[in-house]
C-alpha cells in the first residue's frame, strides 16, 4: 500500500465496528465474508442505472463502486429500493470477457447508504488493466474498466490523465464526457463542484431536450434526500457513466458539493455553524455514496478526511488536497494590502493538512510533485488599471498559506511542481512565480487550470473577463468554453492539451477541439507554448 | 435492518407578522438525520400525512412563512427521517399564532405586488437574481407609484454588501409616491 501517512490511532474498520451496528453496516458496504452477507430478498429490476465506477487506485488494488437504484429519481433519495439490506457479488478479470476472473467478493448494499458499495479489492498487479462488474440478485451491471497504480519503486516511461471540473447539470450536456471515453487514460482527477446545490428552474436549465423535471428538483439541496435526488440526477447521464466505467477516478469536492463559497463552518448565507455542520454532514454523506471513495473517507458527522497522497511509481506523486473543510472564513479586509487575508494564522488547508502536505513533499523521490486541488494558487489581480483587486475565494485570500508553500517547495528543491486547479470555469494556465509582482522573479512550478465540463453553458473563447486574467504576465491562456484538460506525462515532459467544445447546451453532439497545447519540461518550471496560448 | 430514530424534543413555536418560526434541539450524529419533516395543521390533531407536510430541513429551526397578513394559529409537529429512510415518531405537538400585518387595517399609500409570501410578479423571480440583477438595476431599483411595472421594475430580492452574486456590494432602491396632503403622523412600511 502506498497510503503512506498514519491516518487514524485505530484502524477504520475496527472503529466502526466498536461505534455500532450502523456503523458495522457501513463498513460492509466494503467488502464481507460470504458468511456475513444477507440472503437476497427480491431485486427490484434494472437496479444499476446510475453505473459502476472505480477510483483511488494503488499498485495492488482499487475501490470499486456501484448504486443500487431502480428507480434513480425517486424523490426521497432511496433509488426506488425497500429498506432493506442486499448483498451485492463483484468480479475483476483480467480480460473484458470475464474468461480470467482474479478477484471475487461481496458487499452489502444498505439503505443507510441509500445502497451504495465500496468494494476495496486488493492482491491485483500493479500497472495492470481490470474489467469489473457486479451481479445482484439475477441482474448484471455493465462492465467497467479499470487501471492499477505502477508499484511504488517502478519508473513508468508514461501516465495519461485527464482533469475535469464543475459539471451543473443544468447548464448543459456532458459532451466533455463522450470525448474522454474515448481517450487512453489511466486515470481521470475531478477537482470540485460535481454537483450544484441550486435548484433548477427554468431560469437555470439550459440543458436543452431533457423534458420536464419534477418540483423535487426545483428546490436547493439541504436535506439528504435532496442531496442524494441531485447526485442521481446527475450521474444517470451516459456521457458521465461511461467516463467513470472508462478509468479509475481520483475525486475531491469543492464548495458546491455543500453550499455556494463555505468556509469550514461558516456559510456565506447567514446561517449559524451548528445548523451549517448539520448540511455539510448529509452533504458529505451523500459525496460518499455517490463516488469511488476508499473508507477512509466515509464521514464521520460533519467531517470528512479527503485529503490523501497517491502513487505513480517515480513519475509522479498525487496530493489530492481539501481547500474548503479546513478553511478560515473569509476575511473581513476584502484584499486591502496588507489587511487580514495575509495574516499568517491564515489557512487554506488548515494546520494538520499543511503538515502533511509538506512532509509528503519534503521526501518525495518522484519526478512530477502533483497537487490536485480547487482553488487558483497563482496570484490574479482583478484590478486592470494600476490598483489592485483580488479574490478572496482562492489561494489570494490566504497568502501566508500560499508562501509557506512555495518555501517549502523551493528550500527543499522539491522536484517539478505541477499544479492542478478548477473552479473558474475557464481554461488557464500560469507560471508560479516566487515573487508575483516581479515578472522577473524565478518560476517555481507550473498549474494548469482546466475548465468546466458544463457550468456556465455554451461560453466562448473569450469574454469580459480575458482582459483581466491575462493582465497577469503569469498568465498564458485564457478560454472561457466547455471541455476538459488531458495531460500526457513522461519522466522528462508535461504536455497539457486543453479541449474545448464548441456548444454543449443544444444537445451532446458538440464538436470538440484542442484549443491550446503547452509543454512544460522537467527541471524547468513554466510553459512552452506549443500551440494556441494567449487565447 | 432499519430502527426508528427518536422524535426531536424541546419544540418550540413563536408568533410573527405571516409567519410562525419553530426550532427544536439537534440530536446526535448516529443514525444520521436526513430531514426533519414539518407537519401543520388548523386543529390540534395534527395528521402526519404529504397533505399537512409544510416544509423538511437539516437545521434545528423551520420558518413557516407563507401564513399570510391576518392572524392564524397553527399546530405543529415534527417527524425525524435517517439517512436509512427509517421515521420517527412524531415529535409533541407544538402551537403558535402569527400576528395581524398593518396591511389588514391600514389604509395604503402605495402597494407594489401582492401580499402572498411569493414574488412571483416581481421582476427577476423566481431565480434571475444571480444573473440578472447589475444587468437590469444597474443604478439599483428606482420605482414610480402608478407608472413602473412591478414585473419588471421591483426585483424580487434586494440584495445587500454580503450578497457576492450581486457584486457585494450596497444597493438602493427608491419608491416613489404621490400625496394628496402631507400626512401629519409618520407612516410605516411593510414587505410580505
Ligand atoms: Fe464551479
């Protein structure tokens, strides 16, 4: 196992077992014995349609993940399942015929996680390709494909990825999706906002030809059911079915997820913590059930440890990080040099993820030093003329985070550090620089910042904010359309290519092209403009 | 197999203009609370049925805001649903009554749309705000008694400094209005 850092004093399992029968019923959802699973009683009809996926890969295994819902939509949030618990049987082969099954096991379904698994399957090979599936009852899931982590002291000579961000069903198809099924991808990395909590209305719903949708989904998400309602809504969508069948995923969540902009416990709706905890709560419950997520994971209350370091061999390492959890609140300064957001208490990560964050980056031995994350990092000011004007939302907001950062990525001479950002909606990309008001200053790492799948709708290439992101030296692309970011990574290079589609509200047949592709070299920090920057 | 979750206790209710806000206290985190299911009713048998459900929440407090301007009291209670889908038992009855808006016995200077507890005739509703406001009230709102259209000249929402989808910033809006004489006591307001 590559989890590397000592995450709780007692072993998960065993704590849940101690803290109950509901919490035991939870951790079955893992993965049982064939003596602990419940006899089936009958199975409701077709009950995977919100699809199979898989995710957290390792050298030796996955987490494999499916729902049980025969009814997806059913507004109180159960999938159209009885309260009942169901053992649901897996299989992984080495072959998509399922002629060379390897691993075999079982999980129980329970309505307390509106019947969702999370099969943890270990002993596979590492940097190896899987096909999976899972029965219930007479009904077999579709096949899903998989992909194993290389072993840790391997040197991979490539890994394929693609980034993907913030997918409001409502603003549009998931053409984004159709085309990354379609690539060679040993993983795919979700950086936040994979549901939105907004109810949708007329006003918002500009996926066009998906007929009429029910009161249900016209309110903001607050309750579980309502949560659960939105992630089935938006994962019955093929185009995203397919994705996660396609590729591992490695998914971290973003405000939306919760609330518009959270900070902690602090909402930015005038709402007092203990209310908000009790929100975030069923809203992280829901983020559980609905993605490939390794118990690790599985929330404890309001909280939820989603941060977590994977490994590509020697090629690269992931720091999957958590910007919203463990934030400080927005600070009451607005920006103002100088003012509150650059008080050193401040946090984006909170103490104990910025401690991790940096022992894992002080011994890593891999080549690409990746963080996965929401949040711009690069400095943007958002004053044109020659004031200043910054978002407090972002990295901008936490500036005594940000330089403990890059000290410890430059006093440790921390090898190649690659960025991954979502959030704005718009393709970017910026050099990292030591010092951001000096555009002489030395470039320190890379982060490329990948657009949305679908919030905001159809786009452009350009827009009135264009002016403002690329006032910033450091700033080398700006496209504000639909797509996703594909990276293909070697021991000496980063090519990112930044996709973009040309309509995604009509309909889900949108063309899709490449609108910028930079090359980002080992031991060289920045962007090599190959194609398209400067948009 | 699912158990019951236990019914919330320390209900209380109070009385305003058009509404009646409730609040009880938040139980434990184990079994996790999908909603807390709000039951209204006239008489102080309260059915727990879809037909007397006014509202779900996560939070330990529940405005009932859509009583209109003359004063009615309303009996309460309150069912706890777990993330299994398993139902309490409903909680103790609880009542209040909302008091009597002004709009039932003043006499009205100026109205713009309808005391309904909805904005649906008014500009922006049910959901242009985040979008639409700087767009159409760039100089805020600016209303003339008898001469602006409430569908397109009130916004629905008046946002504040703390709404970021309206630029964070403060806004005004101005309602204008014709008297035949100047009134000798000061007169009052009322928004529902
Ligand atoms: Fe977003």
């Amino acid at each position: 196992m590559v989890r590397s850092d000592a995450r709780y004093p007692l072993d998960r399992r065993t704590f849940l077992t101690l803290t109950g029968i509901s919490a035991a019923a939870l951790a079955m959802g893992t993965g049982v014995p064939a003596h602990a699973a419940p006899v089936n009683s009958r199975v409701p009809a077709d009950p995977f349609g919100l699809g199979i996926a898989s995710g957290e890969p390792t050298p030796d295994g996955v987490v494999l993940w499916t729902r049980l819902t025969p009814e997806p939509l059913a507004e109180d949030g159960h999938g159209g399942m009885p309260p009942r618990d169901y053992t649901v049987e897996y299989e992984v082969a080495a072959d998509d015929r399922f002629r060379d099954i390897v691993k075999s096991g079982r999980a129980v379904a329970s309505p307390e996680l509106a019947h969702a698994v999370h099969p943890e399957v270990t002993g596979l090979e590492p940097a190896r390709e899987y096909f999976y599936r899972f029965r219930v009852g007479g009904e077999i899931s579709p096949v899903g494909r998989t992909k194993t982590a290389p072993a840790a002291d391997a040197d991979p000579g490539s890994l394929a990825f693609a980034v993907a961000s913030c997918q409001a069903w409502y603003h549009g198809h998931y053409t984004a999706y159709r085309d990354m099924a379609e690539q060679d991808l040993d993983l795919v990395l979700f950086l936040g906002d994979y549901i939105y909590e907004y109810g949708i209305t007329e006003a918002n719903l500009w996926r066009q030809g998906v007929g009429e949708l029910s009161a249900a989904h016209a309110a903001t998400t607050i309750t579980l059911e309502q949560y659960r309602l939105r992630y089935a809504l938006t994962k019955h969508d093929p185009h995203l079915r397919a994705a996660h069948a396609h590729a591992p995923w490695l998914v971290t969540p973003d405000d939306h997820e919760v609330e518009n902009n959270y900070a902690d416990d602090a909402s930015q709706y005038g709402m007092s913590p203990e209310d908000f905890l009790r929100r975030r709560a069923v809203a992280y419950r829901a983020l559980y059930e609905n993605q490939p997520l390794h118990s690790d994971s599985l929330p404890e209350g309001p909280d939820m440890r989603l941060y977590r370091r994977l490994r590509y061999g020697k090629l690269a390492e992931f720091n999957v990080l958590d910007t919203r959890q463990h934030r400080n609140d927005v600070p009451s300064d607005g920006g103002t040099p100088g003012g509150e957001h650059t008080d050193p208490e401040r946090s984006i990560l909170g103490e104990r993820q910025e401690e991790w964050l940096y022992e894992g980056l002080k011994v890593s031995d891999a080549v690409w030093n990746v963080l996965a994350q929401q949040v711009v990092v690069a400095s943007i000011d958002r004053d044109t003329g020659p004031g200043t004007e910054y978002s407090m939302d972002i990295w901008d907001g936490f500036t005594a985070n940000r330089e403990r950062l890059f000290e410890v990525l430059t006093s440790n001479d921390v090898a190649n550090p690659l960025v991954l950002t979502g959030d704005i909606h718009r393709h970017s990309a910026t050099e990292l620089k030591a010092d951001f008001a000096d555009p002489d200053s030395a470039t320190i790492g890379t982060e490329l910042i990948t657009t949305s799948v679908a919030s905001d709708g159809d786009g452009s290439d350009s827009d009135h904010l264009a002016d403002l992101w690329l006032g910033n030296p450091h700033v080398k692309l700006y496209n504000a359309r639909r797509g996703y970011l594909q990276v293909a990574m070697t021991p000496t290079e980063v090519t990112s290519e930044f996709k973009v589609i040309d309509q995604i509200e009509a309909d889900d047949t949108g063309t899709v092209s490449t609108a910028a592709r930079f090359v980002t070299e080992a031991g060289r920090p920045g962007l090599n403009e190959v194609s398209g920057g400067q948009q | 197999m699912t158990t019951e979750p236990a019914p919330v206790t320390g209900a209380t209710a109070e009385g305003r203009t058009g509404a009646i806000d409730l609040s009880w206290d938040l139980p434990g985190w184990e079994p996790l609370v999908d909603h807390f299911a709000i039951h209204a009713s006239k008489s102080p048998e309260v059915e727990i049925s879809s037909a007397t459900l006014v509202g779900t929440t996560v939070y330990g407090r529940f405005s009932h805001d859509t009583l209109g301007p003359e004063p009615v009291t309303r009996h309460y209670r309150i069912v706890t649903v777990d993330a299994a889908g398993g139902r309490s038992t409903p909680s103790e009855t609880v009542r209040a009554s909302s008091t009597k808006s002004m709009t039932t016995y003043g006499r009205a200077l100026a109205q713009v749309g309808e005391f309904d507890s909805k904005s649906l005739e008014l500009a922006l509703a049910p959901a242009g705000g985040p979008r639409g406001f700087r767009a159409a009230f760039p100089d805020g709102v600016d209303f003339v008694h008898g001469r602006s259209d409430p569908g397109t000249d009130w916004s629905y929402l008046h946002p504040g400094p703390e709404d970021e989808w309206a630029g964070r910033t403060e806004h005004t809006f101005r309602l204008r209005f014709t008297l035949d004489t100047v009134p000798e006591a000061r007169s009052d307001s009322r928004s529902g």
